[in-house]
C-alpha cells in the first residue's frame, strides 16, 4: 500500500472516531474562523463544496458567504468524476446525489464555470508545512487545480481540515499543487506563495 494510500486511511479512521457534535461545534468555529479570511472576505465569487459524515463543516460557511452576497458555486460530480458547477441558492436547493454527496439542483454552469471563482475551498484529508494537500483519491479537485492552470487563473486555494490534520508530511507526486491557507479551529495558517 502506497504512503498516501496508508495516510488516508489513517485520517479517515481517526474521523470515525469523531461524534456528530464534534462535527457540529468544529464546523461552527470552522466557519468563524474562515469568513474573516481576507482570502474569502475579498471574493465575490467562491467555489465550495458541501460536506458529508465526518468532513469539516462547510454548512455555517455556504450560508455566512451566501448572506454577505458571495456568489457560491458547488460542484457537481459528473460520470468521469470531473466536476460540473451549480450556483448555492439555499440548503432547500440542495439534493441528494451518488457517493452519498448532496449537490445543487440548479442549472449546471459547466467545468469552466470555476475559472471565476476568487478563492477555491478544497476539501482534503490533511496538509504539510508547504501547503501540500492530501485529498480522498478520487482525481476530481486535480482536475479542478490543472484547469486552473492551464488557463492562467490563480484563485486563492484554501481548505478546512481538523487541527490534528496539520501534518509533518504529505506524500507529494509532479502533478499536486499546493494550497494558499488551511483553515483548522485553531486558526488560519498561509503557505509561502505558489511558484506561477
């Protein structure tokens, strides 16, 4: 088993653990903590994400950005695990998908539709000192990241994690990008710029 593969499943064991009130109260300082990151407080448009289980929160957040005016996009898994994107209009307009996901039910905006976001949250299962992500394995925020690139768009990338997440070293491959600032309840932490 790959180190990533052992690391992921050590992080995701660990958040087994955790108990829908520890979900609830780290998403609520979660979403204190990130609205006053001028990475968001700056952004008209962000893309997001909804979590599910055992995920840091974003819940309190979509709705703190919403009410402020931010336009919030939301992806949409698509059938090559690529993502499609939908504008948040409301927890109602929220529907259960595949993989247990919920996803907006407004109309699809298409994968381009994240070259205007100002900032990207990105979930992930951990983070390194060099702003290294772990995500779940799936390819479908690497995919987000290399569009970004190609196309030159450099939004703040930022991602919610719990604070024992914060981890000494994440497994690295040529293709990862690392991110701007994690979010954990103890703070905000940013990395040394990206390289363009």
């Amino acid at each position: 088993m790959s180190r990533k593969a052992t690391l992921r499943r050590e992080l995701l064991a660990a958040r087994r653990l955790l108990t829908s009130e520890d979900v609830r109260k780290a998403g609520s300082v979660l979403a204190s903590a990130a609205a006053v990151l001028p990475e968001l407080t700056d952004a008209r448009t962000v893309a997001a994400y909804v979590s599910v289980g055992r995920e840091p929160g974003t819940h309190a957040l979509l709705d703190a950005l919403r009410a402020r005016g931010v336009r919030v996009l939301l992806p949409v898994l698509m059938a090559d695990n690529d993502l499609d994107w939908a504008v948040f209009e409301g927890a109602e307009h929220l529907a259960p998908a595949g993989r247990g996901l919920l996803e907006p039910d407004g109309a699809r905006l298409g994968p381009q539709a994240v070259l205007d976001a100002d900032a990207v949250l990105l979930p992930g299962l951990a983070v390194d000192g060099r702003g290294m992500r772990l995500g779940r394995g799936g390819g479908s925020y690497d995919r987000v990241l290399a569009r970004l690139a190609s196309a030159g768009a450099h939004p703040a990338l930022v991602v919610l994690l719990y604070d024992d997440e914060v981890v000494a070293r994440v497994p690295g491959e040529p293709h990862d990008h690392p991110v701007d600032a994690v979010v954990t309840p103890a703070g905000a932490r940013r990395f040394p710029p990206r390289v363009s």
